[in-house]
C-alpha cells in the first residue's frame, strides 16, 4: 500500500528503515537537496559530495527519525550540518596549502632555508641605526643629501649625479667627502660605534 510522505504514518516506515520508504524520500527530495548544495556556493563536485553525504546519514539515523518535523525538514537539517563540514574543511585545505606556499617559498628541497631570516636583534640594530642614519641625514644641505643618496643609495654613476645637480665632478667629490663626515660625527654623538 502506498502512503504519502507526509502521512505520519509514513514516519514509522522510516523509523523501520523501509527500503521502499526510503527509496521514496531520497527519489522525492534529492533534486532539492543537490539544488540546495549547489546554492550554498559548492562547486558541481562538492555538492555531488554533499547531497550524497546527506542521503547516507539519513539512510544511517533513519532509526532515530521521530516524525515531529516532516522528513524534508529534517533532511535540511543533515545538508546544513554536511555544508558546514565541507566548508570548515575548505578553509582547513585553504590554510594548509597557504602554509605550503610559504613553505615552498622559504625552503629549499632539502628543507633549509632559500635566504636566512636574519636573527631578532640584528634586524632592531639595523632598524634602530636606520632611524638614527635618517635623523642625521637630514641635517644636512638638500643637495648634499641629494648627492648623498643619489650616488651611495641609489647607486648612480657620478655622471649621471653631477647632471641631475647640475655640478662637476670635483665638486661632487667634495660634497660626498664632506656629507660622509657630517654622518660619521652625527652618528658617533648619537653613539652609534665603528665596527
């Protein structure tokens, strides 16, 4: 005898685990449930994964269904908990491949290090003599500093420094000699020492 899925008789059926029961309620929502998957933003596999997940603990706690909530409620219920699951585990798979990333970028095959990190106090010297350097630079004139950083930082030819300043190159030298000792005196009277 056929009955209606609603009916709550129906429910006992389930609870029976009735394969002509449960052949019904996977026939009658498997297309809601694989639309709901896939609206969820899974992509065709995942859903496919899902839907399918969800049929199985509905198959396997059928025994527990009690009927209170129509059985595509509860099917619902089982695809929320199934997305969450698959969502957590995309994040999880998200974060171990940016971990891979980071690690392949850093490491060489042999796992050692592609370029040192360089230890915590040499980079708080270096930052700290940094802003000691900067401090002192700009005490200077602005085409002494120019000259300064066009040619030792920038790493220019004198040609091209003395055609942007529009000086020679007897007076560039001049003026590097003399912003070197100004940073050399500056930085010695803020204690910085020469190694």
């Amino acid at each position: 005898m056929k009955m209606a899925i609603d009916d709550p008789q129906f429910a006992e059926r389930i609870r029976a685990a009735d394969p002509e029961a449960l052949r019904a309620v996977v026939t009658s929502y498997l297309g809601q449930i694989h639309r709901a998957a896939r609206s969820a933003g899974l992509d065709p596999e995942r859903a496919d994964e899902v839907t399918q997940a969800t049929f199985t603990t509905f198959i396997e706690k059928a025994r527990n269904f009690e009927g209170r909530s129509h059985v595509r409620t509860w099917l619902f219920g089982i695809l929320y908990h199934k997305i969450r699951e698959t969502r957590r585990q995309l994040q999880q798979e998200r974060q171990m491949d940016e971990i891979d990333d980071a690690f392949e970028k850093r490491f060489d095959t042999q796992g050692s290090w592609v370029r040192p990190p360089q230890p915590v106090d040499v980079q708080l010297y270096a930052s700290e003599i940094r802003e000691l350097f900067e401090d002192c630079l700009e005490r200077v004139s602005t085409q002494q500093r120019m000259a300064f950083v066009l040619r030792e930082v920038d790493e220019l030819s004198s040609d091209e420094v003395c055609k942007i300043l529009n000086i020679t190159h007897t007076n560039l030298g001049v003026i590097i000699y003399r912003v070197r000792n100004r940073l050399r005196e500056c930085l010695e009277a803020k204690g910085v020492e020469r190694k």
